[in-house]
C-alpha cells in the first residue's frame, strides 16, 4: 500500500518546506478573497461548519439545487468589483443589505365632497312651507294663553315674525311698549336699530326671524322673572327647532340666561366675543339694540359679535344693504 501523498493539487512536493509557505500564503490569498466577497455582499459572520454528518446521511445536493446567494438571484443587485469599503470602522447597521424596498402605501381616498340634499328632501322653498304651518299651529296654541301672570297686563301676545325657514334667528328678552301695542317683535326704536344691524350684515329683516324669550310684555318693562320665563321657554325652543337656523343671535342679558347660555349671575360683557352652543347651534351673545341706544359706544362691541356669524351663514350679502336698497324692496 502507498503512503499518503505530499503533492498539493498544484503539484508542489508538500515536504518541501518552501512549498508548504506557498501553500499556506496561497490558503491565505484565498480566506482574504473569500472574507472581502463577504464584505461587499454585506455577509456580517461566516459561520463555522460543524463536524460532517454521518456517510449515510450525506447527500450532496446537485449543481442545479444548489440556493443561490441572495446578490445573485434574479433582480439583485451586485456588487462591483471596483467597490472598496473606505472606512473598516462603519457600523454593522451601515453594512447590512439593503432592505427590499416596502411597497408604496396606498395614495389616501379624495375627500368626500359635502353631502347633498337626499333625494327627495324638501327644497328651501317647500321647507318653509312646512315650517310656516308648524309655527302657525304652534301660535293657535298659544292664542289667548294665561300660563304666567304677565298675561293679566298684556295687550298682545308678541309670536315673533320673519322667515319660517330662515338661517339666522334673533332672540331678545321680551316685548316692550311698542311690541306689546302691534303684537310685533323688535318694531320701536330697538327694532329701528336691529333692523340697521341686520341690513348691515347683507340681510333683509324679513329674511331673518326676530322672536323673545317671553311672548308678553313685563310691566313698566322690567325683566322678565325666572319662572315667567321658564314658562315661555319651552315654547321658544319649539319655534327654534321649528325653523333650525344655522346661527342664534341672543340680544342681550336675559335672552342669553334664557337660552340657557349663561347663568344669572353672569356678565354679559365677559360672556360676549366667543361662539356659544345652543343645542348644537352656534350662537352669540351680544348687547340689547336698547342698550346700544343708551350706550352708543358699545356699538362696535355688538358689530364684532355679529361679524363672528359670519362664516356660519350662507344666504347673507357679501355688503350691508343700504336703507334706500331696503325701501326700492
């Protein structure tokens, strides 16, 4: 039997001492070939391998089984050969493949657009149709009321008036001497002055609707007390859920506390300048046309109040309504 062999696969005689240093610096060559290729694909360890499995076991998979490095597979990229690491001391974080790239998210939906009127609804015209019969069934029912004392001195019960389906709604305390005489809301000098605010903001009066908290005037004018007014109340939030505006106007104190938007102790001078909710509806507080008459400087106060329904109204002119423009109407 023959010895083993000293001849390297290159043919050089192992047992010369030479040969062996080539062929160690030539395993080195290659290991230092090997340790850069994994380099630029970004392989971070070379594992081990653990001792061979047993001949039985061992199958050796065929060329054409063989997994492929993930640089060479299909739509990789690989590396160049020209490439060179510049600094050795990156982090692992630096070196590692590129992730594949995640898909683009899908782009978000359009905005829904304001939703219309469904089909079927009642146009503005026919909503105020209806809206005048329910107010006009909701005033026969309050025709001829004693549920509170201020019906012993009143002439006239005052229902209010304006548009039945109208976008804003004016609410006072309640009716004075001139209101109570016509049966009208807001018609002496008050209703002068309102009526000049309410052109002022591109409306006509009647295209708005002026109404009180209480329907009957209180003697010598004074304020309504709270269980007058806790009479009348339920009858102003039929008118107002009736007619749905988009915005309410309180004027003054009382109509304030009466909607419930401030308690009664309250300042109407901290409360005003902000947007209040009456079951949902935006709403402002502002000065009595009365106490604008008594106090004039104030009325810059009221005119910002009213500018703060501005954006909430869409039927309003984008100029005030000039008093020669209301007479031609």
């Amino acid at each position: 039997m023959s010895g083993p062999s000293h001849v390297s696969p290159d043919g050089l005689d192992l047992s010369d001492p030479l040969a062996q240093r080539a062929e160690l610096a030539d395993l080195a060559r290659q290991v230092a070939g090997l340790v850069e290729l994994d380099r630029l694909t970004g392989v971070l360890a070379s594992p081990v391998p653990g001792p061979p499995p047993a001949a039985s076991a061992a199958r050796q998979l065929p060329r054409s089984e063989e997994p492929l490095p993930a640089w060479r597979q299909r739509g990789a990229a690989q590396p160049s050969p020209q490439a060179r690491p510049r600094d050795r001391g990156r982090s692992r974080r630096e070196a590692a493949p590129p992730r594949p790239q995640a898909k683009p998210a899908p782009a978000p939906a359009p905005a829904v657009a304001r939703a219309r009127p469904a089909p079927g609804a009642p146009s503005l015209s026919q909503q105020r149709v209806l809206n005048e019969g329910h107010l006009h069934a909701l005033a026969n029912r309050m025709h001829g009321c004693t549920r509170c004392r201020l019906s012993e001195s009143r002439t006239n019960l005052v229902f209010g008036q304006g548009d039945a389906a109208a976008e804003l709604v004016f609410v006072g305390e309640g009716p004075g001497y001139h209101e109570d005489m016509q049966g009208m809301a807001f018609v002496g000098p008050s209703g002068a002055l309102l009526t000049k605010m309410i052109n002022a903001m591109g409306y006509l009066r009647e295209e708005v609707f002026i109404c009180n908290v209480v329907k009957c005037r209180p003697p010598r004018n004074r304020n309504p007390q709270p269980d007058e007014m806790g009479t009348c109340v339920p009858f102003l939030r039929e008118q107002l859920e009736i007619i749905r505006p988009r915005a309410i106007c309180a004027l003054g104190r009382t109509a304030a506390i009466g909607l419930g938007l401030i308690g009664p102790d309250a300042s109407l001078g901290r409360s005003r300048g902000r947007l209040h909710e009456w079951n949902g509806v935006p709403t402002v507080l502002t000065y009595h046309p009365a106490y604008l008459l008594r106090s004039p400087d104030e009325k810059r106060k009221a005119w910002q109040d009213l500018q703060l329904l501005f954006p909430l109204l869409e039927r309003r002119r984008p100029k005030p309504i000039k008093p020669d423009e209301t007479e031609r109407r």
